[in-house]
C-alpha cells in the first residue's frame, strides 16, 4: 500500500509537515557497509534550502539533518536509515486565512474532501517543504549508484527556453537558476523578478541526466524504469508532465527518424547513435544517458487575488501571503535529482535480487 | 516488488509471451458481488483487436477471454479473477531474423542485457500484445467504479493535431483513429496509410478523461492518483511521455493564468472556473474530471532498414517485417482506457480503506 | 497487498476455485536461465496427489500441470511463469447440501460473513486443492536454491508420535505417512483407518527440515526468516500451529539448557553444538539446518453429524458426505516442504538484493 | 518488501538501535479524525517498562513518546503519524566485550554473517528495545478498534503452568508477571528471583485474545488473519511459537471433538458452543474471540559462561553481563497485546477496503 513510502528495495518513506516540530525520512533496504555521516547529505539540503536569492522564498530554514539510526562508527548497516530535519521557521501566522477558505491550485479543498479536516498550517504535509526529506533520503541513495552521474538544470522559465546550442553544463551551478545557457540566465533574473514584483508566479521545465547506468536496470511490466522515473517525478509538488528521451516530441517523429541506431563498441557493448529513447527500451536501461524532462506548473501561491470558496460553501477570494517561491521548478531541480537517485539505487538492487550481480 | 503486479488494493498482474500458448491476467482484491461474465469482458477486447482496419496490424487474433476463477453464478466472489486469452495467430516465421540481430527501438537488447537471453518470438514478453490482458483486467475495473464515466481518443498523429474546436465525442467510434475531429480523421487516412505504404510509422498522443470521479480519491504522497496515472500510462509499449491536465503548457503560464477558481456549487459542493488541474490537486481528486494527454512514439517495428549489430557484436542493418501497425497509439486508445479505469477502481479502494465510504 | 500472493522478490500468487475449470500459480521475480520443464514439476504434484492410498481421499485429480509462460526453449526467461492445473474429477452433486448449512471447521461461514455469497462447491477457494498451486510454484522454488536440501515428515499422528530413536530419514518414502519411523507407520494404518471407518478424522504434526541454507538469510525486522516461515505454514489450510527449532519445549528451558554453544569449524565458519534455535537468531539464518514443525488439525471433513445453523439462521445437523481425506496432515507434506522452498527461495534473493551475493 | 514494515493498509515502520539517540515509529495508513495526544500512548509504555519490579530488568527508561506528526488539534490527519522516543539509559560499557565473540542466542553472529559488522551496543537493531516502538504504534492501532477488547497474559513460565480453573482476569495487573492465576504468580516470584540469582533466564508462554472481532476480517489466502498474527508474533524477539486456538492440542483431537458447533443466536449470528478454532476459520474470523498463544524462550543474555567463538573464530566463553530481564517473556505481555492490535487495525482497513463498511 504504502502511501507515504516509495520504492521497491531501497526504500524511503517520508513524514511532517510543514509546521509540525519535525519533518522526516525513513530509507529502509540500503546496502551494509556504505561511509556515510551527516556531512554527507549537507550539502543536496544546501542546494535545496531556501533563502538563498531573492529568486527564492525568503523563507529561512536551517535544515540541518540528523542521523538518528542505520550508521554505526560512520557505515551504514543495513537497518533502517532515519533522517529527522527540524522546523525551525515557522510564522504560523502567515497561514491562518487558509484555514476558513481554499486557495485554488493548492491541495486545501482535496484535503478537506479526503479527510474531512487538514493541517493548514503553511499546507501540512502537501507543502513542498516535504521534498527535504527527499533530498535528504537521495544523498543516501547516491552512495549505492557511485558509477552513476546525475544532474539536473532548468530549461525553461515561463515560457522562455534556453538556446539548446549555447548548453553549457559548468554554467548551471553559476546562477541562481541551475540553468546551464548563460545568456538564459541573465534574461531570467528580469522575467522572475518582474513576475516576484507583480505578486505573480512562472512555471518552469527541468531536465535532469543520469549517466553511467548499465544496461539491464528496470523491470518488465510493472516495474519499468520508465514507469517508476514517471510516479517518481510526477509526486513532486506541482509537477505536471514527465518526458522520457524525446517525449511528445517523438510522437512527432517518423519510426526511422526515431530510431537510434546501433553499432558495435568496445567490450561487446553497442555504440548507439542517437538517444531519442533517453536511455529506456522497453522498461530497460540500454546503456545510453538516462533522460527525462519534468514541467513545474507556475507556484499556487501568488499574491493576485483568485476566485474561491470558504470552508463553509460561501464565495470569497484568496490571496496567499507570506515568502513563497516565484517559481518553485528552480528549487525543484535538487528534488529531481535526488527523485532519480532514489530511483536508481532502487532499480539496481531490484535488478540484483533477480539477476544476480550481472 | 511486483515486477509484473500493478495496484496497491484493486492489482492485477499479467503473464505470458506474444507467441506462447496464451496470455493472460489475475485481478486480486476485486470487491464482491459484481456481476461478471465473459460478455463484459469481450467488447473492450474487440475495440483493441488487430486486423480491424487497414490502419492497424493485419495480424489476427481472436482474443476471446476465458474466466477460470473468482466468479459463482455470474458474480465475482472476491477471489482472484484468472482471465485467459489463448493465443492462435503465432507465425514464428516472421520473426526468426530477430534472434540474431537487436531491432533498434525495441527492448530486444536491453532484454538480452538484463537477461542474459530472451524470448524472441514476436517480441516475446515486451511485445504489446501483454496489453490485452490489461484490457481485460481493465473491463472488471470497470465494474469498481460504475459511476465514473472513461473515454480516451487519438488528438494528433503524426505531428498533424485535431482542431479542438471540431471536437465531438460522437465522432470517435465513427473512424478507425478514436479520432473526435471528423475533418482529421479524414485527413489522418491518407497521412497513415502513406506512411504503412513507405514501411514507417507515425507517433499519437492520446487523450483520456474521466468523469464522475468523486473528491477524495487518491494519497499523499506516494500514492498520489497523479503519480500512480503516470506509473500506470508509462508502462504502456511505445509510451514516452505524461501529461496531468494542461501539463507542459502550464508551465508555460502564470499563476493567475494556472489558477482553477473556485465558486459555490450544489450540495456545499464547489463548482470549478477551469481545470487547468486535470482534476488533481495535491495528488488528489478535486471532482473534476481527471485529464490526462499520453505521447506515443512511432512503431518501432519498421521496413526501413536500420543500422544495428548482431548479437554477436557485429555490424548489420534490420529490416522488421510483419505485419505491424503503422501507428500504435491507435490501438493504445482502449489501453489508455483501461490503465484509467485501472488506476481509479484502485484509488477508490484504496480510499475506501482509509477513508471509509464517505 | 496481496491477498492471494505471498513472497517479497520471488512471489508466487494463486488462483483457482476447487470445482471451477482449472487452479494455477503465476511465478513473479524468477531469475532466469533455469532449466524448467513440466517434468521438473510434475513429481511434487504426484506425492501430493490424492487417491494414492486408502489412507488419503479416494477422489482423483489428474493433476497434470502446464507452463504456459515464462519458459523458452527450456530455461526460464525472468518473465512470469504461469502454471496451470485443470480440476477434471468435479461431483458437484456431492457438495450440493453445503449450500444451505454451515459445516464447523470449514470457512463456510467465515466466507458468507465476509463476502455474503460464496462458490460452495467442494469448499471454492477455501479448499486445500489450492494447495496444489503452491506444490507447483514450490518446485520453480526449488531450482532457485540448489544447495538446499528439503523434506518433510509426519512425527505424530492423532496423538500418537514417532519414536525419535527410530527416526529414519529413508523410511519417510516407504509408507503412506511420510513417517521416518517404520513402527509408528505401522500403528498409524489401523489408527488412521479406524478413524475413516468411524468416518470421523486426525490431526497431524509435520516437521520440515532444510539443510544446506548459509548463514545471513532473514531480515530484521518484519522480514525475519521465522516470521515469514510462520506465516507461510499458517497459511495451509487446517494448520492451527508453528514451531521454529524447540518451539514451546523452548519455554520450558532455562537460558543455559537453550544456548547453542558455538566451536571453531571450517573455513571461518563455526560449528554448533545444538540447535534449539532450529537455524535461526533474530531471524536471520546461522548455517544450521532450519527446522520447523507443524500442526495440522483433524480435516473438518466428517461422516459424524455436528450442529449447525442453515444460511437462514435455522438450528440444523450436518455430515459432510464425499470422499475425504482421514487426516489432512499426511498430503500436508509436499505443501510444507513446498512453502519452506517459497520461503527460502525469496529470502535467497531478498539477501542477494540488499547484501550482494556474499 | 518492507524489511522493517508490517501491515497492508495500516502500516507500521520501526527504526532505531538500542543505544543510538532514539528510536521510533513512523504509522502510516492511520484513519482520519481520530483523537490522538501523547498520553494515548504513554500508559502502554510505561506497562512494558523496564525496571519496574525486580523481576525484570533494571536498566531504567524513561521511554516517554513525542508525536512528531499526523495530528492536528489532536486528531490523526490522515498523514504519517511519526513516533519518537529518546534513548536515555545507554551504558556503553556494559556492552564492550560482545564486540569481540558471540554471544550464543543472540543474533551478533547472524548479524556479521549478513551485513559484514553490526552495531554491537546492547544489540543494536537486534535488541528488545524496539518493541518499544511496537507498543507505541499499537496505541495508536487500538484507536482503529474501538470495539476490540484485547488482553494478555502469561500462562507458564520455566515450565510451571497456571491452573485453568483458577483463572481470574482481574489478577493479571495485580502481579509484577501478568499472571492470572494468584497461587502461581506467588510460585514465580521465587521461581523467577531463583533463575535471576543464579544467573540463568526462564522461558514463558503469553496468551492473547481479542473479543468484539467481527465475522469476516482477513482474506484469503495470503493475507489470513492466522496467517498474518503467526507471522507479526514470530517477529517478536525470542519467540520461538505460535498457535491459533487449541494449536497443538488440535492435532491430538478427533474431527468431532475440534468442531465448533454452531446454534442460532440473536440478530441472525450463530452462537458457537466451543472455541477450539481461536475464532479463525479459514483465515476469517467467526465473531468468536480470537486467541493467540507464544512460546518464549529463555533470555539468551544469562551470566552462566557459554562456549563461542570471537569473531576472529577463536574459541572463548561468554558470559553476558549488564541488567537483563530473566524471563522476557513478561515483558513479552504488552507486545504480544500491541502485535494483536497492529494486526487487527490491519484487517479491518483491509477488509474495508474490499467489501466496504459491512
């Protein structure tokens, strides 16, 4: 069932909210023996945590994670791995409007209508803080898949695309928006500030690549890794579409223009020669550079007033005050990565227990 | 695991090769009491039958189900519901070149890489035919959720899209594309039969809608009813990318523009501006009607030659003969109808035992 | 979860009504390249088969199984393995009173709680033909571990038990009980047949031993070999009872008397000097062999008339006529020894998933 | 998988080692609106706590709970409810020397045989201490079953029983072991003092029933309800047995001794005239009270010196020194009760979730 934990060996699950004492992650099923201390997940939260630019909510966390289990004299052992991330800010003023009327965009009505009632403190458990939690179990998931390399970047901010000949992977940690095309960059830093200014939000799309995956990882039929890489990212706040390799755009294509041809290569693995599958034939890695691209709807919560209903079935508008991100696909492209680490590590031992170290 | 099991109360898992004795599916955990016989599984079969038209595969199957367990006196008990389609159409012949050379596109290398060796008749296990034990499994979901209205449709093939404003649901089962634009259809008759004649193929996107879905169905946060549609649509032959609602193009708007306001309705029931939202919010259903966009690529099963290598390591080109549909994402149409009804008779399940009725 | 699949890496679900068409296995998460034919399953089948002696049911079953899929030319391809078992000695007539009263002991009531109708003939699902689907899947089981060796054996029957210094593994295929003590087989044929001639029935006890399973098996803490083994015997039909290693007589020693002493062996590995654990410390394996025992109660099945309520509530008699087993325990033997392969083999691969081959 | 989850709907994960900061739980799964404060949990805690008498251990908890989320305004929102409990008393040096050799018994052998070292601190993982998380998360289960009355108790320890006709209910909390019968708890108190002083452990044997368990709850045929207590009673650390019902006994009746005759009773329920099923028929409870009973084996942590092996596999003898419980099987009671509840919450949801409220 699990409805708050993913995964099939390597597990995580995640708890908290947003302003409770705490938020959480449990990761369950990570191999023996791996080095790994606080310092070692630092540093994804870092890239993560908010306050950072004026790009970014001006909400300041301190997201410091503690061990509380699963790591004896440094290693890993095998037992469950439990993550716990302090609230430290929270301004449970800043929500208490939320609590008589539902903002549009956001989960407040469908809480209400699943559970009957819901934490509507800074969004309870539907905030994105959750994804720190993410993060946190992703760093630990990187220690399992030391061969692969992942990273992600933005390549659209409202509508505005990165020039694909001007990609330049050691921009992306240059700028406050991960994106890898320098002049993009620039004429972003107006578009979500003007955006910030109008009280307005912009969607975004992140692309995120993992390289160094052998062939042979993900499972038929209900285990492809194409599947698992959909719900991974599709549960990302404010997701709404997930790509593999060439995506929609391959549905434009001609069977021989999308194919990706093959030749031989060294030790008996074939060269491909384009990667419009981005890595995944049938549900199984191929060799080739995994690839996916994720569209982050425009932030919910904008200070424009929006038509509405209260609690009690009565019209109202609703602006969401406080700090919230302009665009929250920026400060997503940790959470992909670490949703595509977690994947990963999940697959090759899922891989593993079938078919041996291969 | 559950490598071939999907579902977390509704499941169902599929066996079988597209050239063994048959297919087949086992639903687990369908409710009591419905009444079921073969005669409401057989007409989802038919509409995804190959060698209707000339627009689809020429192969010909029978596909007509069996029930073998989980149904007394034309009522499910809520035992395991074993469905079987023999089949009767296998011509080995056609596809004896495959075993010594990898047809790009298809997951006859990552099969072999994984494996060690595969079951290359017919594509074996990856071959899109397991997708009529999906289809099957599909029709006794249906019977879970017989409040919620499912219906799915081709909306561009080939990178030549209907005009939204001829949509008419009426026109669908009118053509051989679940085409809802008669101009298009029209138009997609010349377009599909040139690119069968010339030995390519032609990608689609999908289109599938739900309506009567209650609030309330799907969970935070790993069982999102997003996440789990796009897990769902993925796994899908030839599917490369998900849309929730407006999907990439709302990350192209602003929030105001995203947002879906909300105004009192019936019964303390709100009543939606838009559904940018596809009917989900927070991974949740919100009452609207659950929207979801599915690309296709082409066929990789083509006449054209590709260059490939053997798997022995050398270089060689491949021609797939057979009979092949010239775009699969026609005959996706009834998958993507089945995978939907799937997924919600899950998620009301899966609420049910949560939530209770409500 | 799974109501009818049992198993975490290496699953195996069942499906099937004892009067319906046909009963079957699907096998999920099988590593593949193991030779498997029907002829590898086939001899489990037989010693489970009823009407081989006077002591077990009289009704046949041809019990014929057949792959019909995840097999290719002769090895397993890593897909599902479907097993098929057609039912072909169904009197329904023999059953027809047990539509209309209860019969203690049986799930029927149990099964009109729950679901408000069930398929009574020849007790639907509930019936230990099911079992036979589990022998199927046992012996795919088997081939995952070649190392271990398996076997089962009657040590008590209707109180009366085996000599422990007469124990004789060779003698266990020499009579109708798989006993290991030729006497006890001896006092066993008038006990049993006393029992069948005053159409009433006994209980068993069965005790299951693998040797050859390496240390490191198991997980904490809800995967514990112990805690897996328990579930998988207490789900046969008529167990009432499990043991791991002394069991209860364990209770009844002090720490010293239950410790098993440890010596320097071989190759690193220790030796024990006892084995009051059965093979097992906090559920994961030590290298000794893993012993369980079993307690099956007397089939419920009898000749001697037992109050009971009608499905209308009315006081009533009832004798369940048909052709039964005297003692349900005796074929519960292959199913034990089925479901320890099933737990082992899936523990194996459960290992190998988290910890490497090792 | 879940190697440290159990349950289907509602699910229980544990984390933490006996001397690490803390340990926990994390529910997930957990109905909506149910009022839910710290002090909910706490008594059940403190019932199990160490030090409490000089019959079990002196090592001293203050084992007090913090709710680190899924309640808001004190009811369950739905979400995971995550369960902490610092550890406070850890006395490294107590445990210096099982770094070294193994202690015979405990799991450090198959510990290092599975994950290559282990956290060796007062068992690490491996320690009764995470029964504490157990029993917190069973309060919470408790408040799923309203209706459901369950209690424990212990029937036997080394070897000397209660007398059934002194049973008395209202003495069980009226005695340091649980014991409802007032002579044989006087009997142990020089019987468990004896075993303490000469360092040496006894085993017990604990019973458990649950009454106000509806007909119907469990499915088959992986997911019975024996099935799923055998397998939630195993988990528990030294439990060496489990039995449903009359268990063993069972096997030693005739047919129509074990048959629960069944009368007409009110509101159309049958009325049972004996109990030797436990409740259980078939996997499904019959409305009658549902009874479990556990063989505990002696503590394995005893000053009595045993031969083993060091981990450089060298002979040694050990003797565990430090504050240990001489018979864990009374401190076994609240578990066994929080197990019982864990598993009925479980089936209820479950069965919710199939066939609707009933």
């Amino acid at each position: 069932m699990s409805f708050n934990t993913f995964g099939r060996v390597f597990r995580f699950s995640t708890w908290g909210e947003s302003h409770g004492p705490a938020i959480g992650a449990m990761v369950d099923g990570c191999p023996p023996g791996l080095p790994l201390t606080e310092a070692d997940i630092q540093p994804f939260l870092d890239k993560r945590k908010p306050g950072t630019s004026k790009f970014t909510t001006r909400r300041r966390e301190a997201d410091e994670v503690r061990i509380l289990s699963g790591v004896f004299e440094g290693r890993t052992t095998g037992t469950p791995i439990s993550l716990m991330i302090e609230n430290t800010d929270q301004r449970s003023k800043d929500y208490s409007e939320v609590a008589k009327a539902y903002r549009p965009g956001h989960a407040d009505y469908a809480y209400d209508a699943k559970y009957g009632f819901r934490d509507y403190r800074g969004g309870g458990r539907s905030s994105a803080r959750e994804t720190a939690s993410r993060v946190a179990a992703g760093a630990v998931a990187r220690l399992v898949i030391p061969d692969v390399d992942i990273f992600a970047y933005v390549t659209e901010i409202g509508g505005d695309a990165i020039d694909p000949a001007r990609f330049d992977a050691s921009e992306i940690d240059n700028n406050p928006f991960f994106c890898p095309d320098r002049q993009a960059a620039k004429r972003w830093e107006k578009l979500v500030d003007d955006a910030r200014k109008d009280g307005s939000s912009l969607g975004a799309v992140v692309e995120c690549i993992a390289s160094g995956v052998p062939a042979g990882w993900g499972a038929p039929l209900y285990a492809k890794l194409d599947s698992e890489l959909a719900a991974a990212m599709m549960s990302i706040n404010a997701v709404k579409g997930v790509e593999i390799g060439d995506g929609f755009a391959a549905a434009r294509l001609r069977g021989e223009q999308n194919a990706d041809p093959m030749r031989p290569g060294n030790e008996g693995n074939p060269v491909f020669l384009a990667n419009h599958a981005g890595g995944i034939a049938g549900g199984i890695s191929t060799g080739q550079p995994v690839k996916v691209r994720i569209a982050f709807k425009p932030t919910s919560s904008i200070l424009i007033p929006v038509e509405t209903v209260t609690r009690e079935g009565e019209a109202s508008d609703i602006v969401t005050k406080g700090r919230h991100d302009p665009c929250v696909g920026i400060r997503g492209v940790p959470v992909v990565e670490a949703m595509m680490a977690l994947v990963l590590a999940d697959q090759k031992l899922l891989h593993r227990a079938q078919c041996g170290e291969g």
